[in-house]
C-alpha cells in the first residue's frame, strides 16, 4: 500500500489555493453582484466548452470510474472512488433538500442580474442550489483519483481540473459561487475521511483490500 500522504497535502494545498480566493470574494461582494461580474463576458467558444466540459462531473462518469477501478485495480481503489463520490452525493442530496431547499439557482434571478451573459441551449434549474451536486462530485472523484493513481505528479492538475468543472457551474449560471465552494468542501472532506478509513487507519490493514476480483494483489 503507497503513502499517499504527500499526495493528499499537494491537493489540499492546491484546493485551498483556489478556495480561499473564491471565500474573499464572497466576503467583498454581494452574491448577485458577484455572479454578474463573474459572467459580464462571455465567448462563444468558451460557451460551448463548458457545455460540453460540465458533464464530466455528471453522477455517472464518477460511477463508471469506479466500475473501471473495480474492474482492473483492487478492491481499496473501487472503495476509494465510490465511497467519496457516493457518500458525498448522498449528503449534498440530503442538504440541498431539508436545510437549503428554499435556495434558488440563478435563472431565478434573472431580471435582477440585468445585462448579464447567459449560455444558450442551457436548461437552466430553478431550485435546490446550495450545495452544488456536480462541484462535490468533481472534487471527491478527483481527490479519490489523485489518491489511486498514487503519483504526486497528478495531485495539483487533478484539483484545478476539480476547480475547473465547479467554475463551470457558475460560468453556466447553474449555481452561484457559494454554492461551487461549499460543494468542494464537501467533497472534499468526504473524500479525505474515506481515504482515512482506507489507507491510514487500522481498518487500511485488511487483507482484502489489496485484491481484485480476479486475483490476489502480490503484496
């Protein structure tokens, strides 16, 4: 089993590095005000960049990930990859529908945004913004994806490409910045108590962690 110690201090550094920007702005600027600056100029081929980019952080590119890891990795891999996308899926669920579900998207507020750039061909949500789903997902599958591949060389481009699909849900006026942040936060702190679990704790010993649904791993 690798020490993916250092990994996972790369990414978190590379996270915060993009996280603690996003918070200042939040703190300076109203949220409306905020999300129209961010989205005052848009490029065509940028709008369909993100149109297309977005949908890698969609539920089942996560999933089949995972089937992949399950399929050619060993079992802790598979587990790495789906606990985090799972479990933070779950909990973005639970909070986007009990204590932030009067939380509306930002089509909600359009006459209020004014002169303000919107993707065509977008279909826009209404409700259930905060936290963002796909922000969480990008974030705990490529943290769980730093981890498994196991070279430090991947952390940093893996967390901006995480910070790179969130932009994308503002960029689309999907979610508002917060919502982006909290579902980063969300994912990845799922994401690191998974890893916990897996590689640090007593549990991270199991044998059967190290095995593929064919063979055993040599250790």
């Amino acid at each position: 089993m690798a020490d993916t110690r250092s990994i996972v201090r790369l990414f978190q550094l590379a996270w915060l590095g993009m996280l603690i920007p996003a918070f200042i702005a939040m703190l300076l600027v109203p949220k409306l005000l905020l999300h129209a600056s961010i989205n005052c100029c848009h490029a065509p081929s940028l709008d369909r960049f993100f149109a297309l980019f977005t949908h890698l952080a969609d539920g089942l590119v996560p999933t089949a990930v995972a089937l992949i890891l399950l399929l050619s990795r060993d079992l802790r891999s598979f587990l790495m990859m789906g606990l985090s996308c799972g479990l933070s899926a779950l909990v973005v669920q639970l909070l986007k529908r009990t204590l932030f579900a009067d939380m509306d998207r930002p089509s909600r507020f359009r006459d209020t945004l004014g002169n303000m750039d919107w993707v065509e061909g977008i279909d826009l949500h209404l409700h259930f913004s905060f936290p963002s789903g796909h922000s969480t997902a990008a974030f705990s599958m490529c943290f769980a994806l730093a981890v498994v591949l196991g070279r430090r060389s991947w952390a940093v481009p893996l967390a901006m490409l995480a910070g790179l699909l969130a932009f994308s849900r503002v960029y689309l006026s999907q979610h508002f910045l917060q919502d982006i942040a909290a579902g980063s936060i969300l994912g990845t702190l799922t994401a690191m108590a998974v890893h916990h679990v897996l590689y640090r704790s007593p549990f991270a010993r199991k044998a059967w962690l190290a095995r593929t649904l064919f063979r055993r791993q040599n250790q």
